[in-house]
C-alpha cells in the first residue's frame, strides 16, 4: 500500500524581486512557458532549471516563478517579478494559484487545479467554540483575506467542479463574505460551492448564503446554488449573547 504525503501549503521564498512597494501582497497563477492563455497581471511563466528560466526570459514573460535549490541568476536586462521557491514545493504546477506578501516573501497555496478539493479559509475568527473543531477561533484583523480571494476569483479554472470557504466563522464579514460569493456565481456558474459555517448568522435573513448566490434558473443547468454546512454539536464562547 502506498504512504501519503502531506503537502507543504505554506512557506517563504528564497528569492523575490519587482514587487511594488504601492502593495503588501500579490495573488499569482502559475503558467507552462508554453502556454497560449491570453496573459492576466498575475501570470507567472514556471520555470524549474536554469535552461527553463532562459526560454521563459526569450518568450518575453515578465513574471517568473521558479522552483530550485539554487539561487537563480538573471540577466540585468530581466526587469519583471521573480519569486523562487525550494524543491520541496515542487508539486506547484500550471493553473495554481499562490498568495504572496512582499516583504516577509511568505507564501501560501490557495488553489490547486489539479485537485478535486479545493477550499479558501476565508477568517480564523468565530464566534463559537466547537469542542470538535480542527480551527479554534483567533482574534486577529485577517480581513485582508477577502480581499485576496476576491482576486483570486477570475483565475481560478472555469471547469473547477467544487469550491469550499471555510473558517473560522465564513460569516464573520457576512457582508463582504456574500459580496465574494456573488462573485464566485458569476465567475464560476458551474462549479458546485460549499459554506462551512456554525449557522448562526442564518438567524438575519440578510445572511442567507443561499439566497443571496442563487443563480438564475436556466434549463439546460444542473448546477445547484450554494450550499451552507453546519456542525452538529457546538457550544458559545463565554459570556456570547448573540
């Protein structure tokens, strides 16, 4: 029997360069050197040796993102984006998708293409403490993470069969939160959406994640809208009176 290997999501990059200093972080989306895709900002050419890097410099890519064991050595006529990764990440491959500070180079993989199970952690923040759950609630100012799925939306493969938002409580921002979901409808009408939520939000009408995604009816669609899980068992944090 095969043994199964736990994939490195997070990490720091050995090398950056060309990033604004107008931003603190980028979403990229990894592309072959070959690809014919029409280009988007966030497009970086992968590259994985030294030869690779050079082909991608010659097919006029401004952005590269390179997996090596070596510090890479560009041209001085090479004025674009550069983040290079160690080996261990060598599973990175066409169409993912990667979030990226500027200044501490840490990294994390927000979606991968070729899996069929692919999640946004959307806030490490709830107002409920599980006894079963895997994430206990945080309190921290991670609002930023919206904003970076928001972005990283139109990049996401159009034949991506399921998306998950998970948290932390998803309805924490349940404004912002919703405003992402109608997004993901319109740019993904026919990927199946999951919502990890403890369904307390679902009291104010006005957070319904159902009705607020619900695609318009269409009869050569078998697309469901979104669809809400919540915990069974669950117990309020001290002194909650909501």
């Amino acid at each position: 029997m095969g043994s199964c290997m736990t994939l490195p999501l997070y990490g720091t990059a050995s090398q950056s360069k060309g990033f604004s200093s107008n931003k603190a972080r980028s979403v990229l989306r990894l592309r072959s050197i070959e690809s014919n895709a029409e280009r988007h900002v966030a497009d970086f050419a992968l590259a994985r040796t030294p030869e690779e890097v050079q082909r991608a410099i010659v097919a006029d890519w401004p952005s590269i993102f390179v997996i090596a064991d070596s510090p890479i050595d560009l041209p001085g006529t090479f004025k674009g984006r550069l983040v290079a990764v160690p080996p261990k990440y060598d599973y990175l491959a066409d169409g993912d998708i990667i979030g990226f500070d500027h200044v501490s180079r840490k990294f994390r993989t927000l979606y991968r293409r070729n899996s069929a199970h692919n999640s946004f952690l959307v806030t490490e923040r709830c107002n409920n403490y599980c006894l079963m759950c895997s994430q206990p609630p945080k309190d921290v100012d991670d609002r930023w993470i919206l904003s970076e799925i928001k972005e990283s939306l139109p990049l996401v493969d159009s034949a991506t069969r399921a998306l998950t938002f998970t948290g932390g409580e998803t309805l924490s921002d349940w404004e912002d939160f919703i405003a992402v979901l109608k997004e993901c409808r319109d740019h993904l009408p026919g990927t199946e959406i999951q919502v990890l939520t403890n369904g307390r939000a679902f009291a104010d009408s006005r957070k319904n994640v159902i009705a607020a995604t619900r695609r318009p009816p269409a009869a050569d669609s078998l697309q469901p809208d979104a669809r809400a899980s919540v915990a069974a068992y669950a117990r309020s944090l001290p002194n909650e009176t909501n």
